[in-house]
C-alpha cells in the first residue's frame, strides 16, 4: 500500500498500509483523543472514518484490509493556530506531529451513514509489553544495562544522562518481568526520567535526569500561554482553567542497608529537603535500601546518598503541581511553557508539562466549509525549579520460596571459592549463562553454625545442585541454603536400604578417596565412625560394622572400639590413663583409677619395706632403694592427685603431673617379634607380689655403673650354670665372702692362688703362704697324718692368673646448682682430663652434664658464667689470695685473711644476721689453717649469694675408669 496520507484541513495522518480505494484515501480523519505522561506509555485512539460524501454502508469500505495497519508506524501532523488567525503571523504557527505505532485496529463499524476504524497508537516502548524474560546482567550500571535491553528494538533512543554519575552494580537480574516492566523498574530506581519525543514522522525515546533536558516547544508561538476566563472570546489558543495544588509532603528520607563485609559499619543515609510548612520534617525509612555492594569496592555512603537524594527530591515534588484545561493544541508532556495574565501574579511562572490528555476532532465536512473543529486539552504540570523524579510506580518482583541451582566454576577445577566461601551457580532458568566462572556473583553458602574461625563449613563442588533463596525475597541477593541430590549426585549410601545411616562423607579433590564421618543407627547395632581413606585410618566406636561409601554396612568386627591405620599413629596428652577397670555406664569421672592407685601404693610399701631390711643387713647404702621408693611415692602422689574434687567444674584431681598408667585387673602382656627396649632417665623399679620370672633365649647381659645390692630376705640364692664357667671377678677391689655357717667349695680340683699372700685361717690358727715361704701358726696342737713325707730342694711354684682388663675411656658426671638445689640451666663448662685433653659444653636445664671418651685419673673443672647473671664481674665475692709466707707465719696472717674475707661477703651483701653468722663460721675456720678458710670462704660465698662461683673458678675432680661415673660440684654444694 506504500505510505499514503490522509487530510482533513487542520489534521493530516500518514503512514504506511493506509487503504485506498480507486487511487483515492479510503479513510479521513474523525478524531483524534488520548493520554500522554512522562514515564508512561502514551495511548491515543485515531478515528479515521469514510468522507462525508460516501454513505456506502456495504461498499468496499466495509471490507477494508486492515492488516497491514497493524505494527506500522502513522503520524498525526496537527496544523497550529497558535496566537489566532486574527493577528498577522498566526496562521502556520508551525505543526505538531503525534508519531505511534498501530496497536490495535477495531472496525469496521457503522456510525450513522459513515464507516469507522478506530486505531490505537502507542509508543514503540510498547513492544516491550509483550516479552517476558529472566536474565542477569553483571558488573553494569544502569545506564549499561538500559543500554543493553533497548539494543533488541530497532528504534532510536537519545541519552541526556550523566553517564558517569551511575555505578556498576554487582549483579542486577530481569527476573520474570517483561523488557518494559524492568525498564521502567531501573528507571524508576535511579531517578531517570523518559518522555517520547515526535518529529519528522518518528518518535524516539528520550531519558533524561535533570530538569535540563525539558524545554519549550519547538514553535515560539506556545512558549508563553495565556490564560483567560472561560466566558472571554480571544482569538487565540488558551488556558481557560489552571488551579495550583500544594500540599503536606514528607521533609526526611532515611535508608539504611547491611555489608557483611562492613559488618559494624553504620550505612544510614540520609536526605532531608523539608518545604516551608508545618509539619514538613515527617521522616520515610526504607530497609534494605540496596546501596551496599559487598566486597564490589564500591562506596556504600556514596551510592546511597545519590539514592536518597534523588528519593527525596521525588518526595518533594508533589508539594507544589498545577493543573489546567484549554484549547492549546501544541500542550506537550516534556515541553515548558511560562503561564501568562493568571490571576496570582506569582504563579505567572514556568512549567514543565508533566502529561496530557488531547482531543481534536474535526466537524462533518457535509456540514460547510468554515465550521470550526474542536480541541481540548487537559494537563498537569509542577514549577520547572522542581526536579522531576519518577515515581516508584514499578515494585521490585519478590521470590516466592526456593529454586534450585547448579554449582559452576572454571574448566578443570573441582571447587571454586573465595575467601568468604561463596560460590558461582547457574541458575535452571539462566538461557544465557555458559555454566562457567561467570554465570553468577560469588553467592554466599548458609551454613548452620559459623562464628569467627569456628562452625562448620561445607564448600559445594561443581556440578552440585544446591538450594537457592533470596534475602528479602531480593532476586538481586541469592544465597545458597543446602545441597541436593539428583541423578549425578546420588547420597553417600544406597537408599532406602541404608536408612538408618546418617553423617557426611568429604570426597577428595580431582580424587576418589574420601572422608567420612558417620552415624549407624541400626537396630541394636548402633555405631559412629570415623574414617580417611588415606593410608585407610579409621575409628569405630559400638557395634562395629564396616560401612563402605556408596555400599553401606558391610561385615560385622565386633563390638566396643577399634582405632586403627596403615601408616604411624601418635597419642599425646599431658598425662594418660590406659586402664581396662571397667566403670559400667561411665557411673564414675574419667580420671578415676582408685583400684590402681591402691595397687601402685602397695608396690611402694613393699619397696620401702624390703629396702629397709636390706639396709639393716648392710646389703644397701641408705640412698640406694630408699630414694628408688621416695620416687615411686612423688610419684603415687602425682598420680593419686591433692585437694578435693569439683564436680561442677569438671575438676578432678587425678594425674598432677604427666604420667603415663597403664593398669589391667587381669594383667599386662607386652610382645613383639623383635625387640623390647625400656628407657629410663632416673630409676627403674619392679614391684611383684609373686615371682619375677625371666626366660631369655640367649644371654642375660647387665651393664651397671655404680654397683649392685642384692638383697634376700630368706630361702637364699641359688646361682645354677648347667653349663659353662662361674666367674666372679673384683677388677679393682676384693671379693668378699661371708656366711654364718658354712661356706662348701665342691669339685674335682680347687686352686687357691694370690699373687702376693694366701692366708688360711680358722679357728686361732692360719697358715700364711708368700714369697718368704709358709708359716704355720697355731696355740694348739700342730698334728700331721701322712703314710709318708719328702722333703726335698726348694721349688717355686708359679701361678697362672689372667691378665688384667686394658684401661677403658672413663666417664664424667657434672652438678652446678644454687644453693636451693636448682640446677644452673645452659652454663658451660670446661673438663681437661689426665691426658690434657680439653671438653667443653653447657650444662642442660637440670645443672647436669655427663662427659665420656675421657682419660681415666684426675680431671681439672671450671665453669662459666651463669647465663641467668645480670651482675657485673665485680659484685662477686673475690678468691682469697695467700702470700708466700713460712709456717711460722702462716697462723699469724690467718686473723687478717678471715677478716679480709668476711669484709668482703659483708661489702657484697650487707649486714644481716646470715651475715653474721658465716662470720663467725669464718672465725672457727682459722683454726684449720689456709685450705679450710680458703674453701669455707668459697663455700660460705656461693651459698650466700645463692649463685654459682664466677667463670672460671676451678675445681679438681677425677674420672673414673671402665665405665665408673664420678660426680664434680661446686665446692659450697658438696
């Protein structure tokens, strides 16, 4: 049909697929009504009717194709008065064009003699209408994402924007909405204005953010309109009616929001622009005000106070609007214009045209030539000093319960996270997302207990489907609220089979092994175990049945607990019991060992017990088996535990110290295929109320440093070697033999050899055998029975004895304490033994060192400093220095050295009674001459200053051959 206009003198439609009928328009123009609005979608209803001169109900007119009307665009051109035909100039004012797509199209219909078509035209914004769509946009302003939904409609857009007053926003999402309901939504969010604008037969779509972009009408004729009475005849177009309406606005917004990166953060904006009434400060408060973007580095308080701003200044501008009717035909929303001849002087000012509502409609042309048409035009408008916001018109849709999601992340990766936990998903209805890292913002994970480094956390995996709902019911806000299963993740066990087993299993990642944790609730079988794959560790507590992921229980192992592993296992603790006295139902607290510690107290005894016998006997020193026992009872004691229970407080007094106790009611066996090693840093001590039985394979080896003391109490010793020799040998000293009855040596042949003398005895007689010969003494009687007897010349008799062991490297123990008996910890310490050979090294925490592989005889010892010392050299006590003087002199000058010596320690430490009383020590010492004085005053020295002796203070000591330890202290300590 090609483009083809319509006129009817004032009024002119044109366009595309308009009818035609012999070359000639099929249709006129009737009328012309409808509403326009900024920020609406206008809607005007063209009549188009057959001219006056054709009354053909059923001609061709009735039968009109009108389906190429239909989404074309027509321009309704309305010729302008303007200031009136009465005034040179005033005819072809100009024209005003009302550009539209054919929405609709309804006819024929028949009024009176005429056919009618009415035609409903719109923007074509309107198009957006008719979609609908879920999509997100991600890391875009608002302007970016307008931007991007308007790009689907080929029509022409102008931006009068301050692009750069909008932020990006993280993740903004059209959820169900059409294209128009989420354009009209952002804009409404924003405080972005639209209008459309009609010229040059099109209409564009114009978006603006200040009052600057209105301006007046194109023609100059309508840029000042006049008001007057209705009853006033002027040849002009006019305002007929205009009324101001003012009144009580909201003076505050406040809004506020929460960062969970900003967590105490206070994010309150605020904007308050009262007008100059009463009650002007009534506050709005809106939560969440959605102007924090977390961990985006976005300002909050920047973002929201623009939000808050622009909510006000849409507050605001109801406070003053104006209403008005006339004849005005160029009336156009988005236009200005300045009211003239009104009857309040003050409201002769400028206005923006905020909508309209138009009617033109031409007179029948049946009815003459110079009848007049009619226009009337309804409007509402608001001073151009108030900025013009949209009203939130458009709600934000709401989620309504949860929807499902996919986890996604970058190719090859198993997990994706960030250092919040949160996770990319693709969400089912997102056609356009490409299942990787950026289908989704990071999406925070709920968690049913999280604190500061605490709770439990669970991070899904890719392919995972997981929950999704929304904070506030926010589309913008998703969070994901639990996990799952599907076809491809199918739950830890086979169900329902396996109902009863609940826990979690952690697979490894780009692995199969896993982690589990899981709860048997089986009927009598309950069980919880606890299991890695890796090097197959494991812990079952209860009825302990094999549960294999992805199979369920498998074999039964027994019951009670099992902990086991295939690589090492350490158990620390600051103290430990292993017991099997059973306590039925926990009835008592855990640290409970009454039964062992009353086994361990009879140990004791019985160590004291046969200890003193043997000190009786003289078969132990004093310190031997009587310190053993000492220790055994700190020991009982720590185990055993002081003060009183606290049962409220889970306060028990059991294992002070940390031991480790092993007892079992019905014993204690021990094995291993190799061997068995028991290493102790003090003393080892074997308490049986039987026999001590030992059944070695090979030999029985002994290795002892400093002697041994056996004691038997009765029965006696049976020393029995069914093979071999008996061989008892005193290396250094003697072999001392001693019964009360009868010593018997049995045997084929008995030697007695000594190299230097033998002496026999008995009874008041002895025969003594040496070098010098053999005498025989006796008080008795000497009798000889022999069938005969020789003497002959002399002859030695020459007895064979072993060879005496080679010296071995000796050994060295050293002691530095305080006087209170602590151990100097890390002093150094130089030995140079017989040979000249120098050692060095530090003391460990105890004030002890032991120092081998040295020359057996005398050892010369110094010690260093004490590394605890904050002293200077000079507060030390000085040795006492001798002069070289004879004996005659010596006892004469030992007065002078003591007082020397005593003023010394009294300078160093002052007066005080321990003073007092070394100085008398001091004095008494005289009388042992210059060794005595010289190491009490050492002594008396260290020990009152509480401190070991200076560095470099030597002493004298000898290391012990063959193994033989010797013990070295500070003179003082001794």
């Amino acid at each position: 049909m090609g483009s083809r206009s319509l006129s009817s003198r004032t009024v002119t439609v044109k366009g595309n697929g308009l009818p035609q009928l012999m070359g000639q328009p099929a249709l006129v123009f009737s009328k012309l009504s409808g509403t326009e609005r900024l920020c609406e979608l206008f809607e005007y209803e063209l009549e188009l009717k057959t001219p006056d001169d054709r009354h053909a109900l059923f001609g061709p007119a009735a039968d009109l194709d009108t389906t190429a009307l239909r989404g074309q665009e027509l321009t309704v051109t309305i010729q302008l008065d303007g200031m009136g035909t009465g005034m040179a100039g005033g005819v072809g004012a100009g024209t005003r064009e009302i550009t539209g797509m054919v929405t609709d199209v309804r006819g024929p219909i028949a009024v009176g003699h005429q056919i009618v078509y009415r035609l409903t035209l719109r923007p074509w914004l309107w198009l957006a209408t008719l979609t609908k769509d879920f999509r997100i946009f991600q890391q875009q302003s608002a302007v970016e994402i307008l931007d991007t939904l308007l790009s689907d409609y080929t029509f022409p857009v102008e931006r009068r924007l301050d692009v750069a007053r909008y932020p990006k926003r993280e993740y903004q999402v059209q959820y169900g909405e059409s294209d128009f309901e989420f354009f009209q939504r952002l804009t409404q969010e924003w405080g972005i204005s639209w209008h459309v604008e009609h010229n040059k037969g099109k209409h564009r779509l114009v978006l603006t953010d200040g009052n600057g972009a209105f301006a007046p009408f194109a023609s100059p004729a309508y840029h000042s309109i006049r008001w007057a009475r209705s009853s006033d005849r002027i040849d002009e177009e006019h305002l007929h009616e205009f009324e101001l309406h003012d009144r009580l606005v909201s003076g505050r917004w406040t809004s506020s929001d929460y960062d969970f990166v900003k967590t105490r953060a206070d994010l309150t904006v605020r904007a308050a622009d009262p007008l100059d009434t009463a009650h002007a400060g009534q506050e709005i408060y809106e939560f969440p005000g959605d102007h924090s973007q977390p961990s985006t580095g976005n300002d909050p308080w920047k973002e929201g106070d623009q939000v808050a701003r622009q909510r006000m200044e849409a507050l605001r501008q109801h406070g003053s609007r104006a209403s008005g009717r006339g004849n005005v035909r160029a009336m156009v929303p988005g236009c200005t214009f300045t009211l003239a001849n009104f009857i309040q002087p003050k409201a002769n000012r400028e206005y923006i045209i905020l909508g309209t509502h138009l009617l033109i409609e031409d007179v029948p042309e049946a009815s003459g030539g110079s009848q007049p048409w009619r226009c009337e035009v309804a409007f509402t408008a608001q001073p151009s000093n108030e900025l013009f916001r949209p009203e939130r018109t458009q709600p934000k849709p709401h989620t309504h319960g949860p929807q499902t999601a996919t986890v996604v992340g970058p190719e090859g990766q198993e997990t994706w996270t960030d250092e919040y936990g949160r996770i990319r998903i693709q969400l089912h209805w997102d056609r356009q997302g490409k299942r990787d890292a950026n289908s989704s913002c990071w999406v925070r994970v709920a968690s049913s207990w999280q604190g500061e480094r605490f709770g439990g956390v669970h991070v899904p995996r890719i392919g995972q489907e997981v929950v999704v709902d929304h904070l506030y019911g926010d589309p913008d806000c998703p969070l994901v609220t639990g996990s799952v299963p599907n076809q491809l993740n199918m739950p830890q066990w086979p169900l329902p089979e396996f109902h009863a087993l609940s826990g979690f299993v952690s697979k490894e990642v780009r692995g199969e092994r896993a982690n589990t944790f899981v709860q048997d609730a089986s009927e009598g079988q309950i069980q919880t175990q606890l299991q890695s794959d890796h090097q197959t560790s494991w812990l079952g507590l209860g009825f302990l049945t094999r549960i294999i992921r992805g199979s369920g229980r498998k074999d039964k192992r027994g019951e009670g607990f099992e902990l086991r592993t295939e690589a090492q296992g350490v158990v620390r603790a600051n103290g430990m019991l292993l017991t099997t006295e059973a306590r039925a139902n926990a009835s008592a607290h855990h640290k409970d060992m009454g039964e062992t510690v009353q086994r361990l107290t009879v140990a004791r005894d019985q160590q004291e017990t046969l200890a003193e016998l043997a000190q009786e006997h003289d078969a132990q020193e004093s310190t031997d088996q009587a310190e053993v026992a000492k220790v055994i009872k700190a020991q009982n004691d720590d185990i055993r535990g002081s003060g009183a229970a606290n049962p409220e407080a889970g306060s028990f007094p059991e294992l002070a110290a940390p031991h480790l106790v092993l007892a079992g009611p019905a014993g204690i066996e021990a094995s291993t295929a190799r061997s068995t090693h028991f290493a102790s840093g003090e003393h080892l001590a074997l308490t049986s109320g039987g026999h001590t039985s030992l059944a070695i394979g090979q030999r029985l080896l002994a290795s002892v440093s400093r002697g041994v003391r056996i004691f038997i109490q009765s029965m006696g010793w049976r020393l029995v070697a069914a093979g071999g020799d008996i061989d008892l040998r005193a290396l250094q000293d003697s072999i001392n033999l001693l019964a009360k009855l009868n010593v018997t040596a049995t045997a084929n042949r008995i030697t007695l050899s000594a190299k230097e003398e033998l002496v026999v005895a008995g009874g008041g007689s002895a025969t003594i055998y040496n070098a010098g010969g053999i005498t025989h003494k006796t008080s008795g009687a000497y009798t000889i029975h022999a069938a005969s007897y020789t003497f002959t010349s002399a002859q030695k008799y020459v007895a064979q004895f072993p060879e005496p062991p080679k010296p071995g490297k000796g050994n060295l123990e050293l002691f530095n304490h305080y006087a209170n008996r602590l151990g100097i910890d890390g002093g150094d310490f130089r030995v140079e033994d017989a040979l000249g050979k120098v050692t060095t090294g530090k003391l460990d925490t105890k004030g002890f060192a032991a120092v081998s592989g040295i020359a057996p005889g005398p050892a010369k010892v110094s010690f260093g400093k004490d590394p605890a010392d904050t002293w200077a050299e000079g507060s030390y006590v000085d040795k006492p220095t001798w002069p070289k003087v004879g004996p005659a002199d010596a006892a004469a000058g030992l007065a002078s050295v003591a007082g020397a010596v005593a003023g010394q320690l009294l300078a160093a430490v002052g007066q005080s009674s321990q003073t007092l009383q070394m100085a008398q020590q001091f004095a008494s010492a005289v009388k042992a001459g210059p060794a005595g004085l010289c190491a009490l005053a050492l002594s008396s020295g260290s020990a009152l200053l509480g401190k070991a002796l200076p560095a470099g203070t030597p002493t004298l000591a000898s290391a012990a051959p063959h193994g033989t330890p010797a013990s070295v202290r500070t003179p003082g300590f001794a």
